[in-house]
C-alpha cells in the first residue's frame, strides 16, 4: 500500500461508525466481556448481545448444543435477563469494552417487541438489531420474519418507538426473502443483516428420538455458508437499496470462520460481517479474520472495504 494512502477497515453503517467490519453475532458472545481473557475485545468492529426480550427467559430444557458435519445446531431459546436488567446490570459494561453495542431485541408479541424497544431506545446503546426469527404467538407460532406482512408490521411499529439505528435480522426460512427484505425497508429499518440459522432436525439413534425437546432447531456454522453467501446476493440484486452504494447496508453471517469467508461476503455485497459459531471453537476467530482482511486489503491494493464490496456481483 502507499503509505501516503493507508489502509482503511472501517465502516458506516446508517450513520455509525465501525473500526472494522467484523461483528460479534448474537447469542454467541455474551455481553462482550465474558471473552476478554481469551481475547482482545476492543479489536472488534462491534458486539452484538444475546437475544434480548422483555421479561426474562429460562430457555429451553434438554440438549442445547448438537454438533454435525461442519455443522452446529442450537436450541437455546432465547435464554437472557430480561431487558430491564440488561440494561442496569450489563449494557454500561458492554459499552466500556469499545465496539460498537447492537441490543438484539427479541419478542413473541407486538407489544413485547414494542415496549422493549422504547426502553432500550432511552439508552446510550447505539444500535437495536431486531430478530424477527422470533414466533408470533398471536400467529399461531409463525416466525414473524416468514411472510411480508408480519415483518413489515412489526418492523414499522418498533421504528415508531425509537430513533436509534434500526438492524433487521432475516431469517432464512421465508419462503420469499427479498419479498420479506423489502418489506422491513419499506417499513423503515437502517440496515438488515443475514442469515439467521436455519430450522433442522436431529435424531438420537440410540434413543429413537429427536435430540432436541424442542423438536427442531437452529443450524449454524460452516455448512451454511454457500447458502447464505446465495441469499445475500439476492437480496442485494434484489433489493434496490440494498445494492452496494444503496441506502440500506446488509449486514452478512452464515458461516464464516476464516477471512477469506469475510472477503467472500464482501464480495458479493457485504458492508460488514457477523462472526458467531467460529468463536466457539476458537476464540481467536475473529482476531484472526481482521489481521487476515488487513494482509489481504494490502496485497491486492484495496484502500478500504467499499473498493471491493460487490466486486463479485
């Protein structure tokens, strides 16, 4: 690189600013401090805190965690504090760590959703990722991020209630998803990011029954990857404003471990990734894929993130 043009791994998504690109997913990180033995944490780009909702969740029963092939499948439900005390307890810390704290607001009713919307709005953190993977129990159960309407709807309301950066997260079990996208845009978000895990099926052989008491489950890591790489690049080819250079930046996760995962993503659109299943087989992960971004970015001459975001395209 001249030295004389240095090379620049930040990023602003909706008017926030990232050291870098690269984000701690939800429910994969804690609240950020729960790594700092392991690793440097101010490094990151952002944090992303478990799944957040209202009142307090015990989470599922029985396994939670069930390895496959390149493969991890959780079912955790939404195990967390509550709102209130994330906030009095753990957000004042979070934000001391450095990144960039998105508040992973998560809810089975309007009015949950709503409600912890406006408290987290009346706080320093600068950003709410909104999961509508989460059941609409008023819907029969139906995640509210599978069909336009719901999405759309739930998107609106909670942009009603705050002026904080609002983060859509997709998840990838919609039927249409840049329907569903362009939806949550039309109602107002800042950014969306991709994909959430998709919804499996274990089996216990020695007990002829499923692993999980939930039934099914959600699965991550590297195994998704190609989907998700597939599923970010329609909704940038797909979605207008979410095309580089558009209004709305996409967030991308789904898989990635290495940084030639997150060069991957970029490529084909990306303003910033989520790391999440990596970190629990090496907490180092994410370290690794800023300074392997950086080496890359100076070897094939790219200034910043924006020269090759959607190259691939």
């Amino acid at each position: 690189m001249n030295p004389a043009n240095p090379l620049d791994l930040s990023v602003v998504l909706a008017g926030v600013r990232y050291a870098n690109p690269v984000i701690a997913a939800s429910g994969t990180f804690g609240y950020g401090t729960e790594y700092g033995r392991l690793m440097d944490v101010s490094k990151l780009g952002g944090v992303c805190s478990k799944g957040l909702t209202l009142e307090p969740k015990a989470g599922n029963t029985g396994i939670r965690l069930h390895e496959t092939p390149s493969g991890l499948i959780n079912s955790i439900g939404l195990e967390n504090p509550g709102i209130p005390h994330f906030i009095e307890h753990e957000l004042k810390t979070m934000l001391a760590l450095g990144p960039v704290v998105l508040a992973n607001l998560s809810g089975s009713t309007m009015e949950s959703y709503v409600e912890g919307a406006r408290l987290l709005d009346a706080t320093e953190v600068p950003v709410i990722e909104l999961n509508i993977s989460c059941p609409n129990v008023k819907a029969g159960g139906m995640a509210w991020g599978l069909e336009c309407g719901a999405a759309g709807s739930i998107t609106a309301a909670v942009r009603k209630v705050t002026s904080k950066c609002l983060v859509v997260k997709l998840s990838p079990n919609a039927p249409q998803l840049v329907d569903v996208a362009k939806s949550v845009v039309d109602a107002g978000c800042d950014a969306i990011s991709l994909v959430n895990t998709f919804q499996s099926f274990a089996v216990d052989i020695e007990k002829g029954r499923p692993v999980f008491d939930n039934i099914t489950a959600g699965l991550a890591g590297p195994a998704i990857k190609p989907i998700a790489l597939r599923m970010l690049r329609d909704i940038v080819l797909g979605v207008a404003d979410c095309a580089p250079g558009g209004r709305i930046p996409v967030i991308g996760l789904g898989g990635i471990a290495t940084w030639q995962d997150a060069v991957e993503f970029i490529m084909t659109g990306a303003s910033a990734i989520q790391v999440g299943t990596a970190t629990f087989a090496d907490p180092s992960a994410m370290e690794s894929i800023i300074t392997g971004l950086s080496a890359f970015m100076s070897r094939k001459g790219y200034p910043s993130i924006n020269a090759m975001r959607g190259c691939a395209l």
